[in-house]
C-alpha cells in the first residue's frame, strides 16, 4: 500500500510566527499529482491548518496502519521552530511559542513514531521556514542553525528529502519570527518534476528518491542559490516515488532523455525531430525509443495538420456559442445542431436566449435569460429547473458557464457582478461571490478554480468549493482586457491590448509573453487539451503554442466569443455583425454547409472599408450640390445620361448611409471585387 499524508500551515494563532502565502496551495498540487493513479498512485490525505493534537493523532494513526512492506510518505510544508536546547519543533495554528512542547508537533515525537512503525519504507519531505522563538531579550543556547537531519534521521528505513537543513533562523527582538518566505521553489520542483516527468533522470520511466533529490537540488540550486536541499537515509530495494511512462532504452544520450519528456511542446517536437534523424541513419537506439514513444500518451505539440483549414458561416444574430462535452452538440441563440451533419435537432422557440452552456457530463443544456438560466434536458429537450436570480440581467450581453463537476453555474456580464448558483437537490441556490463589477471571468474545465478580473483591475483566482480567493497575490492590472485559466488551472492568461502574458497560478510569476494583446473580454480562450491558446486582436485571431509561446497560426478574421471544441476539431465564434462561423481542422467536417471564399473581415479592415464608405458618401454629397447649381445655369443634353448615373449612384450610398452598420458592412462585402458565396 502506497500512503501520503500531506500537512500544511499556513496560518497562526501566535503573532510570533508569521502567516506564510504557500503551504495550503503547495498540499493540494502536491496532492494531485501523488493521487493521480499514472504518476503516484498514492492514496493520500490532506490536512491544511490543523490543529497541533490533530496532526498528532493523524501522523500516530498512518504510521501506525501500515504494514511492513507499505511505502508512508509525510509531507510538513510551514514553520519550523527551534528551543532554547537545540529541539525542532513544527508549528501548527495553535501552537504557542512559550509552550512548544505540549502546542506544537516536535520533530522527536516524528521520529519515535516513525521508529515504531511496521513500514520499512518512509518517505519525509519538510518544506519549512525556521525560525527561532525565545523570550524576549534571551539568546539562544545552541548555534543558530537548525539541523533538521540530525534531529529526524537515525538511518533506519526512512529517507528525508528538505528544502533546507542549516537555515539561519530569523528573529525579533520581541521573539517574533520574520516571514521570509515566498511561493515554495522546492515544492513546487517535486510537483512538476513528478507531473512531466522530468524527474526520471535515469530515463527508466520511474522517479526513484534519488532521481527526485538530484532534481530538486539542481532545480533549487538554479533558482533559488541561497537554498540548498539535503537528503539523508538509506532504504534497500525499490524505492518508486512515481511513475513517469514508457521506460526509454539503455544508451539513449541524457539530452535527448530531457527533451522527449519534456511538456514544451516545442522542445519534445526537437527532441522526435532529433530521433528520427538518428534513426534514419542506423541508429538502433532511437529507432527503439520512436516506437516506444508511439504509445506513450505523454504531449506532444501542435502539428501543421491540426491547423484550422474551411471556414463557414452556419447562423446569424447570436449572443454565445457551445459545444457539448463530446463535441456531438453545437448550441447558439437556442438552437442546437450536430456536429456531423450540422442540422438542427432542436430549437428553443419562444425565448430571447443569450448565452449556453453544457453541463459537463452532458445531460443539460443552460440558455441564459434575464432573470437567469433555464436549464433543459439533453435527451428530451423538457425543461427541467430555473435557477432564478435576485437580479436582472442586461438582454443577451452575459456569459453562462458551468463549473467544472457540473454543480455550480455562473452568470455574468461585464460591468456587473457575477451571481453563482450551486446545486442542491433539485434545486439551484443563488450565492455570491467576494468581487466588485468585472471585466472578464473565466473558469476552468478540469479543476474547481475560477479566474475573475475586475473593473479595477485586481485579478484574483477563486476556488469554487470555498467560494474565496486561492494562490498567489492579487496584483492590480489597470489596462487587462480578458483573463483566463487553463483547463488545469495550472496556468493564467491575462491581456492587455497590447500583449497577452501566461502566468502560473500558483504564484502568478510569468511564464511567458506574447506579442500580441485582445481587445475584447471574449476573445481569449486555452483550447481543451491545454496546448493552444487563442487571442483576437484587431487583426484577427491568433494561434500560440502553450506553454512556448511560439505563434501556429494566424486567421485573419474578426471574431469574438471563440470556443474550442472539446474534440479539438472545431473552432467557433462570432463576427461583428452576430454571425456564427466555425473554422474546422478537417475540411470534410464542415462539408455540408456553404464553403465561404471570405470569411469575414477583421475588425481593422471593416472599420477601414466603413470609413471608406462615408468618405465617399461625403464626396458625393459634395459634387450633389455643384452639379444641381450648374444644372441651374445651363442643361446640356449630351450630359443628361452622365447626371442620371450620378444621381442614381447617390441614392445607393445614401441608402448604404441609412441601414445599421452590420448590414453596410455586409453590403460593402458584396461590393467588393469578386463578391463572396454562400447563403
């Protein structure tokens, strides 16, 4: 049996010891990828902010179940304290400095606990700040380093892995401890070194705790040089920590291993690339691990054939599109097509829908209305709740989106407060969310985590189950347009009108900028896999590769409220004129509707064939008035015909001046040389 027993703090009753921003965050990455049953397969538990004599009775009790041949892993993420005598001691939010040994988890009791398990094979990774605690005006006994393996290491079947061991601790004259901690860089190495796998240095497909230490050490000696992790211990036999995926052959150079496993979609293509070149000339090595690779299910990048190739318009008059989780179901202004044939099964009539949404397991379809969303049955297409809202929505300008386990909605609209609706039964119960007025909210597929950016500018990450802000700071963003997280949460997308930055959600530093920004809160969008991300500008939507940043492909096309499909096979959206147009990567897909010669113009083209038009109209106006003056003074009948056609030109642009401007920009597409086809 594999256990993991994950204990973070983050937050103190003692004002001696300072809150720290990352332990609670740290636990539940940590926890994902230990659970996930292709990397650890652990079977894990969480405590964050408990007290002092619960962690206790937690440590005592899975130490004290398991077996001789389980595997025990313990995770300590928050502050670690020293005695006056030298003892380690770690905080919990109850623990008071002046009483560490009766309010506190001491390091000896870890190790008694550890001594009288039956597992021979333990695991301890502490991921602490120290700090020194004393009374006021005293100095402390021993030296002022705290020795973590000293005190927790005997050699016998355990290895302990730490983010530091002889850390100067930091404190007060008043005895309180300084918190110099920011976003953990040694949890955050064992997380993603265990999720891509990088980690399995030795390329066998498995992270043992040495492949894990020697990562982490190289990992913290690049980024963070003033911290220097240890291990210490010795465990005979195997010792798995995760398992990465196909176990690569033997003779395979280590800069290939990197690149082949690497989640850069750009560096593991290099890495095929390299591979193939080697096997095309004899190489036996990398002729192996090509077909090893073939079914490993382990990214691979953007590739030209999943370029998007025929475009086509299927609707006009539109507020939002939707595809349903198995891409079988396309839903805009309260029709639904399929995605084969494209016709409609079903039609919503009666209603002034706005935005839809799918449930994500399928069986509901929400149309927003103003006093919220009506939610139907996929099967039967009946009606079957309202969650009705305290407020008015403005007609059809909102969003609607499911969370990511399907019981929570959320409706919003720019300029407004978004209004959450959770299951309860059968019914659906409004709740609100901490945020002022927004500019965009996001959320994502795959993780209870949603991103909101304010009018103000404060972009903030929630967790849907507590409803209250997770991550990192909340730092200010005065000119973001549109925000978004990707479909694991891992990532953030924020953009300005001029470029478009993807960020860790963890700590919001920035992974990579690109040079191009979005100029409408619905036009940023991850494709469902995580590997794309979609930005609209003035000049067209725009393909990147995630998380390299490099450009794939450019559509030269106005459009907004672009959606994926969950398949991969469609991109969906709406031009300025309310029109649905979709963009497929197999032609074949969109057979039966229309092909368009042009799809429609992008938002700096149209705003220039506008202007083109009104200054004509202008001219026009002009050269009205001199010839009606000189046809006062003299009429000539050989320039009789010639004035007809003027006059009758003049009353085309004056009914072009007259209609809305979607319908002059449609009349301008017609105009224009070679026209367009389709409906």
């Amino acid at each position: 049996m594999r256990t993991a027993l994950l204990i973070a703090t983050d937050t103190y009753t003692d004002p001696t010891f300072g809150a720290l921003r990352a332990p609670a965050l740290d636990a539940g990455e940590l926890d994902g990828v230990l659970a996930h049953p292709d990397i650890g397969d652990f079977t894990t538990e969480v405590l964050v902010n408990a007290s002092a004599q619960d962690v206790r009775e937690r440590v005592d009790a899975v130490f004290g179940r398991a077996d001789r041949d389980d595997l025990v892993l313990l995770y300590l993420s928050g502050h670690g304290v020293k005695d006056r005598s030298g003892g380690l001691y770690f905080a919990a939010p109850d623990t008071r400095h002046d009483l560490l040994a009766s309010t506190s988890i001491p390091a000896a009791f870890v190790r008694g606990v550890i001594d009288r398990s039956k597992a021979r094979k333990v695991v301890v990774w502490l991921d602490c700040c120290y700090g020194g605690a004393f009374p006021t005006g005293m100095s402390p006994r021993a030296a002022g380093q705290v020795d973590v393996l000293d005190q927790l290491d005997d050699g016998r079947g355990c290895v302990i892995m730490t983010s530091a061991t002889h850390v100067q601790y930091a404190y007060e004259p008043d005895g309180s401890v300084r918190d110099e901690t920011g976003p953990s860089v040694f949890t955050r190495a064992i997380v993603e070194g265990l999720r891509t796998g990088a980690a399995d240095l030795d390329g066998d497909g498995e992270v043992s705790t040495a492949d894990l230490y020697a990562y982490v050490y190289e990992r913290l000696r690049r980024e963070s040089p003033d911290q220097t992790p240890t291990t210490s211990g010795m465990i005979a036999g195997d010792l798995r920590i995760a398992h990465v995926g196909v176990r690569l052959p033997a003779g395979l150079p280590d800069e290939l291993r990197r690149l082949v496993r690497s989640t850069d979609p750009e560096f593991r293509a290099l890495g095929l690339r390299l591979l193939a070149e080697r096997a095309d000339t004899g190489d036996d090595v990398a002729a192996r691990t090509l077909d090893l690779l073939k079914g490993d299910d382990t990214p691979t990048p953007a590739r030209e054939s999943d370029h998007l190739k025929r475009c086509a318009m299927l609707w006009s008059n539109a507020a939002g599109v939707a595809f349903s989780p198995d891409s079988s179901l396309f839903a805009a202004s309260g029709i639904v097509w399929d995605t084969v044939a494209w016709q409609e099964v079903h039609s919503i009539r009666g209603l002034n829908p706005g935005e839809a949404a799918f449930s994500p397991d399928g069986t509901l379809l929400a149309q927003g209305l103003r006093l919220g969303p009506a939610l139907y049955s996929t099967t039967s297409w009946t009606l079957k709740t309202r969650a009705r809202s305290t407020k008015s929505w403005p007609d059809r300008s909102g969003r609607l989106s499911f969370g990511h386990d399907g019981r929570l909605i959320v409706q919003w609209a720019p300029g407004h407060k978004p209004v959450l609706w959770v299951s309860a039964g059968n019914r659906w119960q409004e709740r609100p969310l901490p945020v002022d007025h927004l500019r965009s909210l996001h959320l994502s597929r795959s993780t209870p985590l949603l991103v909101t950016l304010a009018v103000d500018g404060v972009v903030e990450v929630f967790d849907t189950t507590t409803r209250r802000p997770t991550g990192g700071p909340s730092v200010p963003e005065p000119a973001a347009t549109a925000v978004a997280i990707s479909p694991d949460g891992r990532l953030l997308a924020v953009a300005d009108d001029q470029r478009t930055e993807l960020r860790r959600t963890s700590d919001r530093q920035v992974v990579t900028t690109l040079p191009r920004g979005v100029t409408d809160w619905r036009g940023l969008a991850f494709a469902p896999d995580g590997r794309l991300l979609a930005t609209v500008d003035l000049d067209g939507v725009r393909l990147w590769s995630v998380p390299s940043g490099n450009p794939v492909q450019s559509l030269h096309t106005e459009l907004t409220h672009i959606e994926f499909s969950p398949d991969g096979r469609f991109l969906a959206g709406i031009a300025g004129n309310g029109q649905v147009w979709l963009w497929s990567v197999d032609p074949r897909d969109l057979a039966t509707l229309p092909e368009r010669r042009a799809c429609p113009p992008t938002t700096r083209e149209r705003r220039a064939r506008l202007r083109h038009i009104d200054k004509i109209a202008g001219r026009t106006r002009v050269a009205t008035g001199a010839a009606g003056l000189s046809g006062t003074v003299a009429v000539l009948d050989a320039w009789f015909s010639v004035t007809a056609l003027v006059l009758a030109s003049i009353g085309l642009l004056t009914l072009v001046l007259a209609v809305p401007e979607a319908v002059r920009w449609t009349l301008a597409q017609d105009l224009r040389p070679g026209g367009r086809s389709g409906r």
